[in-house]
C-alpha cells in the first residue's frame, strides 16, 4: 500500500501544510518507506520531486516541505513497494505526453495479470504494475481520441471506464492530472475535501501542527484535496466508495459518478493537538 | 543563446563543481537569466530539477549545488530566451521515453522554418524550436527502429544524420542521453574533456573555486564533461566544429565522426584564480 495526496486549486496555492503529513508517514508515522514523489504544474509546465529514499529523512522532501511551491495542481505519492524494486524509475508519480500536455498519474494499490495489458507504444521503463497500467490508459485514450478530445469531462469519464476493468485486477486508488483537471478514482481508500470561505483552522493527524486558513487564504480562493487518509482530524472529509470517481478543476469538484453531498463521512481520528476553536 | 552542460561518468558522480561554474552564467556572469534545468540519471530513472528564474538567483539552484546528487549522466541548460516564452514548460532539458527508455535533450541555438518538421505523436508541450525539434528526433528514430535498437552506436550515427538536417535551420548544438549514453552535436559552440587518471587540479573560470580532482576520485574513475564554453582555465578542452558529434558511454569516448585527438584546443581564458600547481 502507498499513500496519495493530490491538490486542485482556482490560485496558485502551496501544499506544504499537507505535505507536512503526508512526508510523516513516510518511514515515521506511517510504513511507507520505500521513496515519495511528488508533481507541481505552473501552467502546462510541470516540476517533479522524487527520491527513492524515505520521505521523513529526505532532504530534497525538507526543501519541498520549507519552500511554498505554488501551483494550481499537485500530486503526491509515498511508496510501500509491492511490485517493482525501489530504485528511482519505480517512484511516482510518472508523467508523459499525451495530445501536447503532460499527463502525471499516481497509484495505490496491486494488479494481478496486469502484463498482458496492451500499451501499445507508450512502454514502460520500470516494472511497477503502476506504471504498466498508466502507459496502457494513455494508449486506450490515444486509440479513443486520436485529436485532443474537445469535452474533457467525457473523456476522464471514459478514464473512469477503463478504471473500472483495471479494478477487476486488483486494487486501483488513482490521481490523474494535466494540469487543470485531478481526477481521482477509488477502489478503497480515499477521500476528498473542498476548502472554500469561510475558511477555518485545521490540524494535522500527523504532526501537532495547526494552520488558521483564514489567514493564507483569499475570499475567492477554492482548494480541494484528496488522500487515502484524511490528513485533518477536524474537518469533514468525503468518503469515496468503490468505483467512485471525482472530477476537479482550478479546486471546485465538477464531475463525477455520484452525488457531491450523498455520502460525507466524518474522519473518526482525533486530533493530536487542541481543537480549532473555529470548525468549517 | 543557452549554455549547455553534460556529464558522463563511469561511477556515480556529482557535477556539483561544474554546475557551480554554469549558474553562475545564469545572470551573473553571463546573459542567460531566463531559466535553468538539470537532469540526473540513477539508473533508468532520472530526476529533473528546474526553474524558470535565473539560476545565480533560485533556491532549488542552491540545492542542486549543495547537496551531491551523485549520476553517471547528466544533461544541463541555462537558457537565454529566443523563442517562446519564459516559463517552466519552456524550460530545457526536455524529457521523453522512447523504448522503455527516458531519454533527456537539451538544445542551443536558434532555427527558422522549423514548423514544418513533422513530430508525429510526440507532441510539444511548449513553444520553443528546441522541444519541437527533440519531438521530431524521436518521431524520426521510432521510425526508423521501431524496435529497440541493438546497435546504439548506430542509432546515434543517425541521430547525428538528423541533427545534420536541422542544422541546415539555423544553430543547433544539442546534448542527448538516455542515461547510459549522452550524445553531443556542435553546429559552433561546444568544447568537451575527459578526466582519468592522474587527476590534477582545475580552477573555474567563473567563480574563484580550485578543486584537487586527485582528492575527488579513485584512479579507475573517467569522466568527461562537455559545455558550450569550457568552465576551467587550466585544463585542455577540446573544440568541436560545425557538424562534429560525439558519443560517451559511462564516462569513456565511445564514437563521434572526427579522430578524438585531431582537433585539441586549450582554453584560452585565463582563471581567475592564481594558477593550479598540478597541472593536467
């Protein structure tokens, strides 16, 4: 099992304060030991970090966690090998062109018979199952829509579909990202907030840090998060159910396969630290 | 005009004392303040560390400097913008997997009429003549090896054949690795040099740094660097010419179409810094 922390936002905004928790359960909170990863898009352009060691003792995670890095799309991993060793061509997230942008796609989970899916030339240079299935969803893209698709929420409702078969081989919790749009598919575990005013404070599980949101944030701003785990004990977290998929763009959910609000779920852990005196 | 930087080594080799001398290029001691990159090889898995400030000024510049990622390939680039805009997506070196392979470009120089190359499915991202002509290089090779090719010394061989193409649109000195190989084409700025055994000292000429490679290395290690101008004052460069490549292999010379030792130049630059007492 790996983690995932994934980000949409309508401004350019850092991910440090989650970041903050997710990098503690690589190797100290949490087992996931095996190297973290992590994608920033500005504009169609896109930074990576990544190292195969673990997060908690990364240097290069402790310059991405101190220096605010804004952008409007990130995605996150931490890595607890299953398949594939732990070397850096293993380490999500993996990016690659598809109709002139590049395309970041993270995963947790394990296939089984995952090698005799077709990737046709988009070919893998590792040997996780996640990055076979990565290059085999571009080339299902690529065959269905040869020119860039004009309804991109048509589209990553056909990446839902070809998620739903890869679901069949396992376990398939997935973000995927070009930029403008995280889409995020879940088999188990997985869950998602939207941050909009008025703002609150929040605390992390992980790590007895508070944030006043209020304070970083705009009126206007909108940021939604998504993660195997909620990172706050304090706010309310959406659930996602098998075979659910979320949509987002610029941090507002706009697509998906059920109804926003039907199923909220409360993260049930308590804090570390006091409670905010200011709940969303 | 750009500055490009390459390294080839045979053990796991930090670049931190050339890239030292290049960022300081990147608005200090030279034009080239619209950006910066470097990617490092570990394996079949590479890291990319950009940014599209000038690199005398970056933060992450800063990291990349003072903490010794270690690689047997690198390919670097401070940019001085000609065409497209100043931004990450226009950011070199450029990324893209071919075979199961990343393979890592970065490019000097300008073209004209080079909208007309025919990228296939490898589509740019950004606006520049360089990451379009990378896009055409990989179409022109899937093309011709279809396959994996057995023969890699050949496959360069044809790459130089298309860079020879590209020349005929202008200026086109280029560093190309897939982390095992890294390839340099010279339409007129390009120097190169291997270091073995007896190591000597060598000063930078941007910055006042002397480095006792004797201190650095083991007697088997080979590395050789190639860079738009050489970066130390005290050791002897060799000049490429107009249509000349060469082609390393962990360090060692491996191929290239002129006799290695036919065409030595030595820096004529003075450094700054009083003169090595070793010298090589």
């Amino acid at each position: 099992m790996c983690e995932l922390l994934g980000m949409s936002a309508n401004v350019p905004t850092d991910i440090c304060f989650s970041f903050t928790g997710l990098i503690q359960r690589g190797g100290n909170t949490g087992p996931h030991k095996d190297g973290w990863g992590i994608t920033f898009y500005e504009g169609k352009g896109f930074r990576t970090f990544k190292d195969p060691q673990p997060s908690c003792d990364s240097k290069i995670a402790e310059l991405v966690q101190n220096y605010p890095i804004k952008s409007r799309a990130v995605v996150s991993h931490i890595r607890q090998a299953n398949r594939g060793q732990v070397n850096l061509e293993n380490t999500h997230p993996f990016t690659r062109e598809l109709w002139g942008r590049y395309w970041t796609f993270a995963h947790n989970g394990q296939l089984t018979d995952y090698q005799k899916l077709n990737t046709g030339h988009f070919r893998p240079v590792g040997e996780t199952d996640s990055e076979l299935s990565f290059c085999w969803l571009l080339q299902k893209l690529e065959q269905r829509f040869p020119e860039p698709p004009q309804d991109m929420e048509a589209m990553f409702a056909y990446v839902a579909e070809c998620c739903d078969e890869l679901r069949e081989l396992g376990v398939y919790n997935m973000l995927l990202s070009d930029g403008e749009y995280v889409m995020t598919y879940c088999t188990n575990h997985l869950y998602w907030i939207t941050r909009k005013a008025p703002f609150g404070k929040a605390t992390l599980l992980d790590e007895d840090v508070t944030i006043n949101f209020q304070e970083e944030t705009t009126p206007n701003d909108v940021v939604s998060v998504v993660a195997t785990q909620p990172l706050t004990g304090n706010e309310t977290w959406h659930r996602m159910k098998p075979g659910e998929y979320n949509l987002f763009h610029f941090g507002e959910r706009v697509g998906g396969n059920v109804d926003e609000l039907a199923d909220v779920a409360f993260a049930e852990a308590k804090p570390k630290s006091q409670a905010p005196t200011e709940p969303l």
